[in-house]
C-alpha cells in the first residue's frame, strides 16, 4: 500500500513534497465523470445523452461573422459559452439551455453553428492556440434539463 503526504501551499496540492494540480485536476474529473454516469444509468430514460463532434472556435470574424463578439442569441460572448449544431438546436437543445460535456464541464448554449455541421458542438475559447489545442474529440454531451 502507498501512502501520499499531502498538504495545501498557497492554494497548490503538495504531494510526497511535490506540487501535482495536474493529478488532483484529473482525480477530481474522473470521480466527476463517474458521478456523471451513476446519475446516467439510473435516470437513463429522463435524460437525454449524445455522443458529439466537440471542436472549440475563437471569436474572430473569419470563423463566425461580421459580429464576433455576439452570439446568435444576441448575447455578448462570455467563457462557458458553446454553439450547437442547426439539427441539435431543432430538437430542442436551444439557448439558454445548459449542457455537460464529459471531462470539461457545464456550458451554457448561446450560439449556433454553420449550417453545414451535424451532432457537433463548438466551445468557444478566447485564444486560436488553446482552440487548435483542443482539437477535435468526440465526447458524451448531456443536456441538463427539459426538451421543450
């Protein structure tokens, strides 16, 4: 059996006196996603789940419109924002409605992709370096909520 020392230094976790936000971070998301999926399967027939293209986009002209700093919900954009797919958006994931995305965590729909994009869900990020980053994943999406 191992035994971790673990003690708090300025907001920073101290392991075996060595600072691991980055195994913390991805313990906590794990026991996240596992909460997620117990909540899952027991109320599987009340909540809607989708496995989706996620990509992230930045709030430039080039990727979006001539109004990059507003969404298609006429909001100004703010972090936690994503856009969702037309086909998505018709079957009721619309704005203002909330979602999870498995391993990043709740975002809030206000924007809408081209029309050209099917089950994807874009996730808007300030820098084009932390977009490409991200890449392209395909994750679970639930959404948090009613359909109406």
């Amino acid at each position: 059996m191992i035994y971790l020392s673990t003690k708090e230094y300025k907001g920073n976790i101290i392991i075996n006196g060595y600072e691991d936000k980055k195994f913390i971070l991805e313990k906590r998301i794990a026991k996240h996603d596992k909460k997620i999926r117990e909540i899952e399967n027991k109320f599987s027939h009340l909540i809607i789940s989708k496995k989706l293209t996620i990509t992230a986009y930045n709030p430039v002209k080039e990727q979006t419109n001539l109004q990059p700093t507003i969404t298609a919900s006429m909001r100004l954009i703010k972090p936690g924002m994503v856009a969702v797919s037309r086909d998505l958006f018709y079957s009721g994931w619309s704005f203002g409605k909330k979602v999870y995305i498995e391993r990043h965590g709740v975002f809030e729909i206000q924007d809408l992709m081209n029309e050209r994009y099917k089950d994807s869900m874009d996730i808007l990020m300030y820098h084009k370096g932390d977009a490409k980053r991200f890449g392209r994943k395909v994750l679970r999406v639930i959404l948090i909520g009613r359909v109406d």
